[in-house]
C-alpha cells in the first residue's frame, strides 16, 4: 500500500468506524489522520513502515480517546 492509499483506506475506516457521528467531527478526525500521515518522511519514495507504524499507532489512540470523550459527553447528554 502506498501513501496514497494508506490515507484513502484510513479515511474509509474513520468514517465507518464514526457512523453516527456529526460530519464536521468525521472531518476533523480524517484531517488530523491525513496530516499526520503528511509528516511521515519520504526516502526515495518509500514510506519506512516503523515510522508509519508508529505514526498511526498514534492516530488509533487518539481516535479512541475522543471517541470516548465523545460517547461520555452524548451520555451527558442523554441523561439530562
């Protein structure tokens, strides 16, 4: 999988994995994805997989914490 789409395929992921969720925290979520993707460096092209590994280790915890933060905030919400 390249870079290109390694963004495409996480994009596709974040918005199945947050159906339900308003768009513009959808969109945010998928640029914060995409940009930390962008800061990967490049040798000649080819992505080195641990920095790429790493990168989005980073990006799933923090996709799961604001889904968290997220669903504790709707619950808030609901109970009210």
């Amino acid at each position: 999988m390249n870079k290109t789409e390694c963004k495409e395929q996480l994009q596709q992921d974040i918005v199945s994995y947050l159906d339900g969720m308003d768009d513009e925290i959808v969109s945010h979520v998928c640029d914060i994805a995409i940009s930390n993707i962008n800061q990967i460096e490049e040798s000649n092209e080819v992505v080195r997989q641990t920095e790429l590994d790493e990168k989005l280790s980073q990006l799933i915890l923090s996709i799961n914490k604001g889904t968290e933060a997220l669903n504790l905030i709707a619950q808030i919400i609901r109970s009210k």
